[in-house]
C-alpha cells in the first residue's frame, strides 16, 4: 500500500479546506503547492493563504510567462502578503539550448519542444517536489481525457510523492462561482479565450468548439500535448 492509499480514508468526504489542514499538519513543513496563477490554482491559493495554512507555494518561472501572468502573482502577493517560491530553470542549460536552436526551437519538433519543457519546467519542478510528501494540484477531472483517468489522490512514481487534487470534481463554473464571490484575483486572459494558460509562445486562445486544450501547443497532434508535468500512474 502506497501513501496515497494510506491517506485516502482520512481525508476522503472532507471538505477541500479541511483535507488541506488535515495534510498540512500531518505532514509539516512536507506539503507543497504549485501554481501556474490558473483559475483552479487562484481558487487553492485563496484557501491555503486565507486559512494561514503551513503549505509551501511555489510556481516554475520559465521566463516565457505572459505579462498578464506576472500581474496577477504580484496581485496575489499585494492580496494575501505571503511568499510564493520562484524556481528557475537551470542557466546553463537554457543558455546551451538557445545558443545551439535559438529561441523558438520548440515550434521546429516534438522533440525540441519536450526537451523546452524538461530544461524549464521538468527540472525545476524536481528541485521544488524534492524533500516533500504532498503534492497539492489545481487538476480538475475534466480538463481533458488524459487526466479523466487520475484520481483525486494518487501516488506519482515519476516524482516519488503523493499527489492531491482537490478541486479534481469541480467544474469550471463552480471554479469561476468561488473566484467571483471572493474576489480573488485571476488572469485576465481568462477572458480572452484562454482556459489553459502556460509559456506565451506556446499558448493561444480556443476558439468556440475546442478541447480546452487545444491552445497548448497547438502546431502539434492533439494526443502529444502534454509536457510531462502530470501523467497518469499506475
């Protein structure tokens, strides 16, 4: 029996709020939350920050983040005066990678772009999760196929630690109902069409009809767009 199995019977038929707390002491100074400032990751900040809760909150700063995603982590800095951990790719590596394809590499093949995500967001994620038991996610179930076979928590054998999801039955309009009725800040591309919203050159708007994530790398074939950030665990 794996840590997820183990902590599913204690927090299962909490409210989110009270799974957090019920995770954050068991495991102190060992649960973790990553941000991408999403609607669903603005939703969890809100909860974390609003209850003083002891969770660690970071985000990967790729440096090809839309200026809009700036503004809304330094709203929520202004919102709820607390620390969210910046992790940087590694210098060396973007520096080899741009210097030998440029900066645009990732439009050229699949593989260039993958090895993109695995310098700016795979390897500092590793640096983030290292040390920690708990991963807290914005997932919901039905943000596309792949993800529809995750559970709520689950152990993550890529990262070596349990994953928590959990807003993993919401939907989006309940999402956006909580959002609107505290006032919590969020990304205004959100508005523009944007449901996903990642690196700037990586990312469009979906047009009316589209899988949620149709504006992630959309040059590509709809089954290889996924960066490796979540995958599904047997």
């Amino acid at each position: 029996m794996n840590l997820a199995e183990k902590i599913y019977p204690e927090i299962q038929g909490l409210e989110i709020e009270k799974a957090l707390t019920v995770l954050a002491y068991r495991f102190p100074d060992k649960v973790v939350f990553s941000t991408s400032f999403g609607l669903e990751d603005q939703v969890l900040t809100h909860m974390i920050f609003s209850n003083h809760l002891p969770v660690k909150v970071f985000t990967l700063e790729t440096g090809r983040l839309f200026p809009e995603t700036y503004y809304v982590w330094n709203r929520s800095i202004e919102m709820y005066g607390q620390q969210i951990q910046a992790f940087y790719p590694d210098t060396v590596s973007v520096e080899k990678m741009v210097s030998q394809k440029g900066p645009n590499s990732f439009y050229e093949s699949v593989e260039n772009r993958k090895e993109c995500c695995a310098i700016r967001k795979i390897e500092p994620l590793k640096r983030a999760l290292a040390g920690n038991e708990i991963w807290i996610t914005g997932i919901r179930s039905e943000q596309s196929a792949n993800r529809e076979n995750m559970q709520s928590i689950e152990w993550d054998s890529q990262n070596q630690i349990t994953k928590f999801h959990p807003l993993f039955d919401w939907t989006l309009e309940q999402v956006k109902a909580y959002i609107k009725e505290n006032n919590i800040p969020y990304n205004p591309l959100h508005d523009k069409g944007f449901p996903s919203i990642g690196c700037a050159p990586c990312t469009r708007a979906v047009k009316e009809g589209e899988d949620f994530r149709a504006g992630r790398w959309w040059w590509e074939d709809q089954d290889k767009k996924e960066c490796g950030l979540h995958t599904t665990n047997s």
